[in-house]
C-alpha cells in the first residue's frame, strides 16, 4: 500500500488539528467522547473488553487559510468567535 505523502503536492507541510475523539466499547454498546484514553483504560482495567478508539484529524497546509478569499475568511473568524 502507498504512503499518502506520495499524493500531496510538492511543498506542502501538513498541519494537523485533532476535530474529533471517541472511544467504544463493542461488547457493552458505551461510547464516550472527552478524554478518550483514560476513559479507555479504566473501562479496560474495570470490565475486561476491548476498547476500539477512532481520532478524526483536520490536514491542512499552514497557508491554507491565507488562500481564502477575504469574505471567507471573515465568515470563518466569525464562526470561530461564537464558539469561544
């Protein structure tokens, strides 16, 4: 199987940003979504199932945002300031 680095374009330094976390335990049906693995290991340590955990990542290059047009980037500032 072919490493992904072969598909970017040349010059491009990926930066990545954790979006998403999550751990589930199959037999039990739990999920749980903040501090995964330490959640993980207890659920291990208390009941003895596997634990399967899923980290969804944002990959960009760090000028990504600079290529936005000037209207896009306000719309994502504004967004970002409601969330905080």
């Amino acid at each position: 199987m072919p490493d992904a680095s072969e598909f970017l374009p040349s010059g491009f330094t990926p930066v990545e940003e954790q979006m998403f976390e999550k751990a589930e335990c199959k037999v039990c049906g739990l999920k749980h979504f903040d501090d995964v693995r330490a959640w993980a290991h207890q659920h291990v340590r208390d009941t003895g199932h596997n634990i399967e955990l899923y980290f969804g990542y944002d990959v960009r290059d760090k000028e990504w945002f600079d290529r936005l047009s000037y209207e896009r980037q306000a719309e994502i500032e504004q967004i970002r300031g409601k969330r905080r």
